[in-house]
C-alpha cells in the first residue's frame, strides 16, 4: 500500500522525466535492515529576493547591450554581456526560468484561471518583448543563454539561400502554435522539454537532451545560431515586436557609402542589401498577386482551422489523460501489465476508467477549441509569410532587416564610416 | 608580423588540441553512457539467483551477507559510473571553452577584409522561389496533419459509441427468442407458469421440484428423487446442498457439501485421473455439477457453446449452441485473452442450465440441451469481458450486469426469459458474481462492487442495504457467515460487514487482497488468494491474521471449502490443499499439469478441474472401491 502511495506520488515526476527511466534506480533491501531511511526533503524554491535579481540582472544586461548596440557601438561589450549571460543565466542558474519557456507560463495562464503566474516569469516573458519594441533584438544579443552559448560557438559559418531560410522560417511560429496549445491544454511544457541546452548547461539530465545540445552547437559552427533562426518560438514573436522598434541597430552610424564591406560581415544573413533597378517588380502583376494573396489568406485561414479541428485527436494523444485514457480502451490486456506503471498507477488510485475517459474527453474537447484556432493561425502565417515575398520597399542601404538581427553587433566592425 | 603569424599558429593547434580533447571525451562519455544503458547492476543473474535462495531461506546470515556485499558492489560500480559521467561533462566543457576561446582568438587575429559579396542573387528569383516553398511546405503541412487525423483512430469517442450500442437494446423492453415452443413435447407450460414432465414438476410458488442426487456413491448413477422445496422457506436446500449448482458452490457461498473429496492426483502421471478431456473451445468458466451432468461453456469469435458431460466417465452427452438470438452481436465485443467470450460460469437448477456470454447473450437450455428460451441483454461494455456468473434459485436466474455504463442486478423468470425485476445499482463496472444468503430470514442477493457492497431482496429485487467499501475493478466476490458479509479487492480492502438498514464494517485489513479470487469463510476462518500468490486465513470474527503462505505463482481461481478443508488452485495448476484450521496445516500440493485460473467443483468422492486445454475427473481409488 505505501509503495503504491510512492508511486502515485512519483508518477508526475516520472511522466516529466520520463527519459530517465533509462536511469538506475536502487530499491530498497529486499530485508529487513536496522537501516532508517530518511525522509526525502524537497529543496527550498529560489527565495523572493533572489528571484528579483534575476530579474534585475536581466533589466541590466537588456539596457547595456542596447547601450553597446546602440549608442556605442561595440562589438566586444556585446560579447561580454553574451559571455555574461551564459555563465549567470546558463551555468549558475541552469537555464531556468528564461524567456523562451515563459511563452507557455503566460499561455497556460491564459487558459487556465487556476494557474497564477509568477510576477517573475511575466517578467521574463515581457521584458526582452518591451525592449525589442524599442531597441530591437537585444534580448537575442546578450542576454539569450540559449542564444549566448550558439552565438559565442559560431566558427565557419556558410550562407544558406534565401528562399531556404526563409521557407525554414516556418518552423518557429509552428512550435509557437504546439507549444501554446501543449501549454494551454495543460499537457506539457514542450519548449522546456525539447530544450537542447539545458541539458549542457546542466551538466545533467536525459542523454539524448545533452547530444541534442552537442550536436546543434556542432550544427552551429557552420550554420550560425541554428535554434535562433530555425527553432526558436520566443525569436519567433521577439522577430514581430522587433519589426516596429524605432531605434534599431544600425550597420553604419550616419550614412551608408555602399562600400560593401558590411556584406559579409553577418553571419545570420541578416543585413538587407539595397534594391537594384533590375530587381524592381512590376507594379501590375504584383497588385494582382497582392489581391490574390489578400483573398488566399482567409482561405488558408478556414482550410488551416479545419483541419486543425480534425487534427485535435492525434494533437490530444500527448496528454498523459487522453493517453492512459485510449490506452485502457485499446488494449485492456495492458491491466495485467505490472510493468507498465502509468497503469498500475492509475489501477491503484482506484479511479474508474469511465471517470479517466471522461476527463479525457474534456481535455479533447479543450483540444478541438486549440487546434483550430492553431489550424487558422498557421494558415495566417503561412499567407503572411508568402505575401510578404511581393511587398517591396525601396532600400538604398546595407542595412540590418529588423526583424531577423540579433543585434550581435558584430557588423558595427566592419563599416568604416566614423 | 612575425608575432602574429605564431600567435595564429598557435592559436590554430590550440584549436586542433582542444577539439580533438572535446571528441574523445565526447566519446568516452557516449561509451559510458552506452554500457549503463546495457548493464542492469540489480538484475544480474547472481544477484537475483541469491534472492531466490534468500526467499527460500530467510533466515540465512550467510546469505543476507551475500547479497548485501553484491549489491554494495553493484551500487559502488553505478556511483562510479555517475561520477565519471560527472568529471567527463566537466572537462568537456572546460575543453568547449577553451575551443571556443582559442577560435575566437584566432578568428580576430587572422581577420582580414573578406571581398564583399556582390549582388549576384536576383532578389525577384529569391521571392518568387521563396513564395513557391513557403505555399508548398505550408501546404505539405496542413496536408500531411489532415492525413494523419484521418488514419488517427478516436478510441474515446469508439468508447462513446460503443456504449451506445449498449444502452440500446439494454432496455428492459428486450425480445424474448423463446425456441421449440412447439416442440417441446411432454413438457407443457401448466397455467401457473408451472411445467410438467415426466420428471420435474414446477409447484406453484415456483419452488423448483428437482431431480435430487442419489445415493452416496459417487458413482452409481443419480436416481431421482423428487424432493419439493417449500416456497417461502427460502433455506438452502438438500437439492442444492447436494449438487454444485453454480460457481463456488450452492448459492455461491465458497463452501461444498460433499464429501470423500481426493487430495492427492497428478495429471501428468494420471494418478486419480478417471477421466480427462480435451476442450474444444475457450472458456474461463468453472464447471457446474447437477447429478451425474457436468456443465460448461466455451466461446470464440464463431461460436457459444454449452457443453454437458456424464461426470462419471467425462462423455459429452449434448452440446449446444447460443445461435439465432435476436439482438445478438454480429461481431464478438472486444476482450482480453485473460477473461475471454465465455467467462461467466453457467448455472443450473436441476431443471434447466442457464448460461451467458460476454456478448450479453444469455441462454436456457433443459438437461437434455434442449433450448428453453435466449435472448440478448446488448454487448455489455465491458473492457475485459463480462465475467460475472449466473446464479439461480426457484423461478429466477440473478445477473450482475455492472458495465461501464452503470450497474444493473437482473431477475429473470427461469421458464420465460422474461424480466422479473431489474434494478438499477451505484455501481461501477465490476467483474464479481452474486451470491446469495439468508440474512434475518429474508434471502438476499449480495453483490460486490466499486464503491458499493449491496444486499437485495430476492423477490423484488428492492435494496436492502448497502456499504460503500471497495474501489478500483472489483473481481473477487463477497462470502457470507454467521451474520457476516465479507468483501475485498485489490487496492482496496478486505472487509467484514455486519449487513442491516445501517451496515457496519466490523472489521477490516488491507495486508492481502485478492484481485479475482473470491473470498471463502468457514469455521470461523476465512481465506484469501491473491494474484500475487499469497495465500491467508484470518479469523473471521476479528480480522486477525491467523497464518499465510506464499506460492510462486498467483491465484486467479477461488478458494473452495468441502469437508473442512480449503482448495485452492494456483496459476500454474497447482491445488494446495489446507486444513481449516487456525494453524497452516497443508494437506498436499497435487498437480494438474495444466495451467488452469478457475475454481473446482465437487461430488461425493470427487473433484473436477478445468485447466487450459482440458477437463479432468478426479476420484481417488479408494473411494472408487467403495
Ligand atoms: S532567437 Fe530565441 S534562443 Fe535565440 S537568442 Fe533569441 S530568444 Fe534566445
Ligand atoms: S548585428 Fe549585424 S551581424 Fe549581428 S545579427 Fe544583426 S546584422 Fe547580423
């Protein structure tokens, strides 16, 4: 009885850690030994104060790189800030809370009135967003530890072509649209789950998160800051805000000489090269493609939440409800299973499987709601995305494209006007 | 100038050194990780063999010190492990970070102006190839998802349905098939709704007047003796006591009247094996004795089947099927090979033999397999199987008819088929039987459930009272004496209810619990099997434990007492066989040489086990001579 009470109780860990089953556990002594085993203790949570110089380290390092980006123009300030932000936000605070991951605390709040987030996470969440409203980037920058450990790891980078970035470009906002859904459904944190750094700065957890890690920071000596710029569902939203920041780090101080120095410079193909006159699209049909784009949008809208809506069961098969759920109604023979302890657990807690499937069905019902609103959202993107080719604005500059610079400063070097 | 051409030389073996110290620790670690993977230090062959001895001698010093000394190794070696696994991803990153320095450092050194890239990319080629993947990825997205929710199966909503299924032909405004009406010659329906025939007679309370056994041979083929039972003296009666007329025994109760029972056989060898046949058809179901007629069920997905043996030599004597019945499934319900189509035990009052099947079809058939009357109940869902056996008693036959979509506790009039009473429970599904007692005069149905343990009036189906006790998937069925009413589950508890308007539980325990064995009280004693192999006798009136023994093996069938003895079978097959007592007193362990899950039935002289592949007629030689 109290070891199934054990097991009730470590089930949320186990399902949270569930790589780690590949671990060794040791049992207790088969009998009985004048050894007491002792209560198991749970370690204090951060205290208040300490929380808030996170936040506050976080507001410093925010402001200095938008100073370095900015006003000074200085790639080496950057680069210690970055150095900075790895050792404090990476090794010595393990990569949590950070910005990326408050993206679900804020959706689950969102979603679930019981859930009060902490003003600490929203902090997080808000802050590099208030910034780059303003200043660009910046929390990409410097004060990333996912970032910093990519961007300070960059060695030979190559140029991918543009319509392949670009097309890749999608991935972010799809792992945006899963991880508020997972997050809002109270199903996962998927973003924290599948970070590949954490494990590193860690030092420890699931192997396969740790050579996640190591094989996107060898990926990224070649193809720069691959989980920016392909993954990262916070950047995704950071990329938004930034497109409106009114003071944007600037390749050349006062006046582009189009030297062309700068081209080579950046090695996330962020820097916008002027228009040239061939290049110039036609007015005409581009007016017709704009309209027919202006009219697919809402059809990739209502095909996307349609099939979003379709696609909530498999969608809802990550819950660990839904899935006991299905698991008990397709192979009831797993009962007898005393391995399988999701269902030994859920035998002990001697819930019925028509209360389990009902809870299910309101977690399935809350996935329908999602998935077609995360159907219509993806149809919006990619509309936007493909419109977004046929809007031309006139550039006369080398000059960094505000939405995919992480204000790294390091093509401030290269531009010789003073 | 010079400087700095060594400086970059440098730097660049620097960066040579560092990457190649990052790989090999890289892969040092990769190494470990891998044998940790492989390796299950508690699960080495000499550790689990020193275990098995340790269990079969739990006192040996010898031994604790063995297994303490081998699991210390094998904590030592995983701790090391743990260690070197820590060192390893230190000194990889220190390595990393030394790369990383060195690169940066050499990269700013070796710096030079690179050629700028001239704009050679038509940027309108970029957009128009750009627009093309985007739609196309985009496309291949939404396409693939709607593919995938295509081939994905929606099991709560076949949950749902199914259940529907159910509820429908679940109303009580069921058809009855009522077959060979006509043909049913030398058997009349008397106006009473009595029958006549040439052997049984219905009397007009509905007492069943049933053949009795005879004799006390056991094998002297059963007169008949025509032996009335009282209406309204609801007392077990001889007719009863004297055969094994359902699962566990007259009313259920666990508890057989005969005597002479063997206690020593083995089927591999056939010592007191009289007869042993192979069984056709799959049916967890246990066998049924009315004199010389053995009863039991088999079912697979083509067909149900009631069997009926001559006990005394195993002949088959009929078989019939449960075909042609209105409102039957066409397809079999899904359920586990655990519980199977035909888990119910059929039951008989010496008149007719009523069975019922995990597709909700119920049957009755007279003795001679003639087929009274059928009809379907609807597809109970029921994700293992409908288990719960059929028990009777005058003109009714009493279904436990706990599904997933609520609980039922069915009368059916014996000679139609037609609902009695039918009496909505709180009650969970559940896989137990009922059992019937005298409780204050009045005969009840007892019914074990999550939550609820309930007793009815068996007349009019009213509840009489009930106690919420049990949780989880309730299999075991409860047992009555002395005024008390036992029931236990796994997970759950094992309890002792004082039945009545106010029910009380006397006392409880949850140190053993059976899973599906049911419980057995006798002598102030009661047993309980576990699935674990845990066999127990406490005192029935406290709840004190009075003796265990633990078996390798589980037990899935019930404990049976007959002559102050307990049977019990074990998974494997294997009866232990103790006297009821308040000390363990075992009085053989004989084998079957089959694995068998159900519970025995008795006759005078006799035991008959069904085991996976066959049914076996046990008689010991001596009472053979007799
Ligand atoms: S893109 Fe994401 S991971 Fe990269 S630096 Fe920005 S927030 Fe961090
Ligand atoms: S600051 Fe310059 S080099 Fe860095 S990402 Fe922006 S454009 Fe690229």
């Amino acid at each position: 009885m109290k070891w199934l009470k054990i097991i009730l109780f470590l089930l949320p860990l186990l399902l949270a850690f569930s790589d780690l089953e590949a671990q060794q556990r040791f049992p207790k002594p088969e009998f009985h030994t004048k050894y007491t085993q002792p209560t198991p203790t749970t370690p204090e949570p951060r205290g208040v104060g300490m929380e808030f110089v996170d936040v506050l380290v976080l507001l410093v390092v925010l402001s200095l790189t938008s100073w370095f980006a900015i006003k000074k123009r200085s790639r080496n300030g950057i680069l210690l800030l970055t150095v900075f932000s790895a050792i404090y936000f990476g090794f010595y605070r393990n990569g949590c809370i950070c910005s990326v991951g408050s993206v679900q605390n804020v959706a689950l709040a969102f979603a679930d009135p019981k859930y009060v987030i902490s003003l600490y996470a929203l902090l997080f969440f808000l802050l590099p967003l208030i910034f780059s409203l303003f200043f660009g980037r910046v929390f990409c920058g410097a004060a990333c530890p996912l970032g910093a450990i990519q961007d300070l790891l960059i060695y030979k980078p190559i140029t991918i072509p543009a319509w392949l970035r670009k097309t890749l470009g999608f991935i972010p906002y799809l792992y945006l649209g899963l991880a508020v859904l997972y997050a809002a459904t109270g199903t996962e944190f998927i973003i924290c789950r599948y970070d590949p750094f954490i494990g590193i700065y860690r030092m420890n957890g699931p192997h396969l998160m740790i050579y996640l890690g190591i094989a996107f920071l060898l990926m990224g000596l070649f193809i720069a800051r691959p989980y920016c710029r392909f993954f990262c569902p916070f950047g995704a939203i950071l990329n938004v805000f930034s497109r409106f920041s009114r003071r944007h780090l600037s390749v050349f101080p006062t006046k582009c000489i189009q030297c062309k120095l700068c081209t080579t410079a950046c090695p996330f193909e962020a820097i916008d090269f002027p228009d040239e006159e061939k290049t110039k699209p036609d007015t005409k049909s581009n007016t017709r493609r704009f309209i027919l784009y202006m009219a697919l949008i809402p059809v990739l809208m209502l095909a996307g939440s349609w099939i979003g809506s379709k696609s909530h069961v498999f969608l809802s098969k990550a819950h660990p409800d839904v899935y006991l759920a299905e698991l008990l109604i397709s192979h009831p023979e797993l009962k007898t299973d005393s391995k399988n302890i999701d269902i030994q657990t859920f035998l002990a807690s001697g819930k019925s499987l028509e209360t389990l499937v009902a809870e299910a069905q309101v977690i399935r019902d809350k996935f329908y709601t999602g998935s077609w609103i995360l159907g219509a959202f993806l149809g919006l993107v990619i509309g936007l995305m493909a419109m977004n080719q046929i809007i031309f604005r006139r550039r006369e500059d080398y000059q960094a494209n505000k939405g995919n610079c992480y204000s790294c400063g390091r093509c401030l070097d290269y531009c010789p006007v003073e | 100038m010079q400087d700095t051409q060594d400086n970059i030389k440098l730097f660049g073996n620097l960066i040579t050194v560092s990457g190649i110290f990052c790989l090999a620790v890289a892969l040092l670690l990769l190494i470990n990780y891998w044998h940790i993977r492989q390796t299950k230090p508690l699960e080495t062959e000499a550790l689990k063999s020193l275990v098995q001895q340790f269990q079969a001698d739990p006192e040996s010093e010898a031994l604790k010190k063995d297994i303490r000394s081998l699991d210390l190794l094998a904590r030592k070696a995983f701790f090391t492990s743990q260690w070197q696994i820590k060192a390893g991803a230190l000194l990889l990153l220190f390595g990393a970070i030394a790369f990383a320095t060195c690169l940066r450092i050499y990269h700013t050194m070796k710096a030079r102006i690179l050629e700028p890239l001239i704009d050679g990319v038509d940027s309108k080629v970029t957009r128009m190839l750009s627009q093309r993947w985007i739609l196309i990825t985009g496309g291949l997205l939404l396409g693939s998802a709607l593919v995938v929710s295509f081939l994905t199966t929606d099991y709560l909503k076949i949950y749902e349905e199914t259940g529907t299924v159910v509820q429908a032909p679940a109303e009580p405004a069921v058809k009855v098939a009522v077959v060979d009406k006509d043909e049913k010659t030398g058997r009349q329906k008397t106006e009473d709704g009595g029958q006549e025939d040439g052997k049984t007679v219905v009397g007009d309370a509905g007492a069943l007047v049933i053949p009795a056994k005879a004799g006390t041979s056991p094998l002297s083929s059963a007169g008949v003796l025509v032996t009335p039972a009282k209406a309204g003296a609801p007392s077990l009666n001889t007719d009863f006591r004297n055969n094994h007329p359902s699962f566990r025994g007259p009313w259920g109760q666990g508890i057989s009247y005969h005597t002479g029972i063997p206690v020593d056989w083995d089927g591999p060898t056939e010592k007191n094996i009289k007869w042993k046949v192979a069984l056709t058809k799959k049916g967890n179901n246990s066998p049924v004795i009315w004199s010389d007629k053995l009863f039991i069920a088999g079912a697979d997905n083509e067909s149900e089947v009631v069997y009926c043996f001559n006990r005394l030599d195993g002949k088959l004597l009929w078989e019939q099927d449960a075909k042609d019945i209105p409102g039957s499934p066409a397809v079999p319900p899904k359920v586990t090979a655990d519980t199977g189509l035909s888990a119910p035990s059929v039951t008989t009052d010496g008149q007719q033999v009523y069975a019922i099947f995990a597709t909700g079809d119920i049957l009755a058939l007279d003795m001679e397999g003639k087929r009274i009357w059928a009809k379907s109940l609807g597809v109970p869902d029921n994700h293992y199987g409908h288990s719960s056996s059929l028990i009777c008693w005058k003109d009714k036959v009493i279904i436990q008819f706990d599904t997933n979509k609520g609980g039922r506790l069915l009368a059916l009039n014996s000679l139609t088929g037609e609902i009695s009473w039918d009496t909505p429970r709180k009650a969970k599904i559940s896989w137990s039987s009922p059992i019937m007692a005298e409780i204050d005069g009045k005969l009840q149905i007892i019914t074990t459930s999550s939550p609820t343990v309930a007793g009815y009036d068996f007349d009019s189906g009213a509840q009489l009272w009930a106690i919420d006790c049990l949780s989880g998937e309730v299999g075991p069925s409860a047992a009555f004496a002395d005024g008390l009413v036992y029931a236990a589950n796994e997970y759950a508890r094992l309890a002792a209810i004082k039945p009545g308007p106010t029910p009380v539980i006397v006392w409880e325990s949850d140190e053993y619990l059976p899973e599906a064995a049911s419980l057995a009280v006798s002598n102030g004693l009661l047993f309980i099997a576990t699935s674990y192999g845990m066999f127990a006798c406490y005192d029935s009136k406290t709840g004190k434990k009075q003796w265990e023994k633990e078996y390798g093996q589980g037990f899935y069938g019930s404990p049976m007492i007959a002559e102050g003895k307990v049977y019990v079978m074990d998974r494997s097959g294997a009866m232990h066989i103790f006297k009821v007592d308040r000390t363990l007193t075992s009085l053989g362990d004989p084998i079957l040489g089959e694995k068998s899950v159900v519970t025995p039935a008795f006759a005078d002289g006799a035991i008959y086990l069904k085991g996976e592949k066959s049914l076996f007629g046990i008689e010991t030689i001596r009472q053979q001579k007799k």
